[in-house]
C-alpha cells in the first residue's frame, strides 16, 4: 500500500510489521475465544451421550419407543401412528437470505406433542432422513451400507463410522480407477493435493479418537422396558403392515417407476391427494 503511494520499499516492510503487531494481539484473543466457544459445544454434545437415550425404531414390532426428557419410563407408539415432517424457514439480513431446514417426528400423547426434531443442511437432506427410517422400518433398507456408502468406501467387515480405514480405502480406490483409466493423473494429483490441504489423515485420526471416548464414557442405560422391548421376536411373531399401508405403498412404488426423477415430496402429495 505505501509503495502504491510512492513510498520506498522500506517504508512498506515496515508499515506491514506495524500492522501485524497492531492486529496480533485481538487475532490471537479471537481464536482462543473460537476455539473455546467450538470446544464448549463438542463437549455438551458428547455429554448428551450419558443424559439422554435415543428414539427406537423396532421393525418387527412396529413401534417406536420415545424416551422423552424427564420421563422415567419409555413410551410406545405404533408406527403407522406416526408423524413425521420437514420444516424450511428462512432470514434476511444486510448480508443476504439464509435458509434452514428441519426434519421431526411425533405424536400426540395425552394431549400434548412428544417428538424429536433435529436441524439439517438441505432440504433433500431432511427428506433423505426420513426415508432412511422409513425405508428401514419398511423392509426396505437392511443395513447401514445400502445408504452410508454409495462411493464403496468400507471394506466388509469395517466400522460404520469414517475413521482411518475409510482413508485408506478411498485411496486403494482411487489407484485402482487410475489403473483402469476410469480417471486421469490430473484427477489423482489433485485428490492428494486436497487431501494433503485438509490436513491429511488428521481429521480421520479424530474421528477415531472421538469414537474411543464415546465408548469409554459410555451410554445412559436403558430402561428395563425399553431393553425388553428391543429384544428379538421369532418370525410368526412379527407384526404386519396395514391393508391401507400395502395399498399406499403400492402406488406411491408404481408412480416412482413411472417417473423415476420426480420429487417425492410430488408423489405423496400425489397419493394422498382425495
């Protein structure tokens, strides 16, 4: 800046070092208080593991069993007896329009609402939750594969969650599509240049870190009748679906295959319609 005003180049070094000294000191003060401010919200989350037990998806039964805060004793809900939705609201400021997302689940019990909801990146993404539950619930979906891991990236028999060996698959990959010349050398080098900008097996290592902690913190217990009811039922013993269920089912499937690319936010709308 005090070149591009006709000042000499020492006359810029040290209008530079001014600077950095001028600004060094609330730098440093803003990253500890970041840093503070990230590790006080990973901590509460990770205390979460041990105040609170999850909603329960129980297919042959199904039920699912809510836990709600303060309660001692868990509650029971058919699943066809089930809401679900997806929320999209937005903001406006000086600096734009942000949007945000939502998906929830519930029901009505004794006259006031029980549900779970949780914020989402996208609206798809809100829609993509729910249809893994329901997926699930329906026979659909049997394992965290057929909807955790489209790009192959676990081997059988490794974990579900993206530690070291999600890494080093990734990569196996990526040699074996550069020796069948499904991508090119330029694809290669810049997957090691962003890997190598994202700081590399590190983020891979904390997961795995994370996850060994979770495990030596442990889980609030279960109540007794929730493990009772999370126990295994022998086959003549599964519930079935409803006749109306079947019915819904059935065409909301023929309309997908109909019309494979249409939302199916469209489709339901399209089957419940009167």
């Amino acid at each position: 800046m005090v070149l591009a005003l006709g000042g000499s180049s020492a006359e810029s070094w040290e209008f530079a070092v001014d600077s950095f000294y001028a600004v060094w000191g609330y730098a440093l003060f803003m990253w500890f208080a970041g840093s503070a401010m990230c590790f006080y919200v990973w901590l509460q989350a990770h205390k979460l593991f041990t105040k609170v037990i999850p909603t329960r998806f129980n297919r042959q039964r199904r039920e699912v069993c809510f836990m709600p805060e303060g309660a001692t004793q868990p509650l029971f809900v058919p699943w066809e007896s089930l809401s679900a939705w997806v929320v999209q609201g937005q903001s406006a400021t000086q600096y734009g329009i942000t949007r945000h997302y939502g998906m929830g689940m519930g029901f009505m019990h004794e006259g006031e609402l029980v549900s779970v909801e949780f914020q989402c990146g996208a609206l798809q993404l809100a829609i993509a939750n729910w249809e893994a539950v329901r997926g699930y619930m329906e026979y659909e979906l049997n394992d965290l594969h057929a909807i955790q891991d489209p790009l192959e990236l676990q081997a059988p028999g490794d974990p579900p969650h993206e530690g070291l060996h999600t890494f080093r698959n990734a990569r196996a990959s990526l040699h074996r599509r550069i020796r069948e010349k499904e991508v090119g050398w330029i694809y290669g080098f810049f997957w090691y240049v962003y890997h190598v900008m994202t700081l590399w097996t590190l983020p891979n290592h904390l997961v795995e870190w994370e996850i060994k902690r979770i495990a030596k913190v442990g889980r609030k217990a279960l109540p007794e009748a929730m493990r009772e009811w999370s126990e295994p039922l022998p086959p003549e013993q599964w519930a079935k679906p409803s006749a109306e269920l079947l019915r819904l089912s059935a065409k909301v499937k023929a309309l997908v295959k109909r019309s494979p690319r249409r939302a199916i936010t469209e489709i339901f709308a399209e089957v419940n319609r009167p």
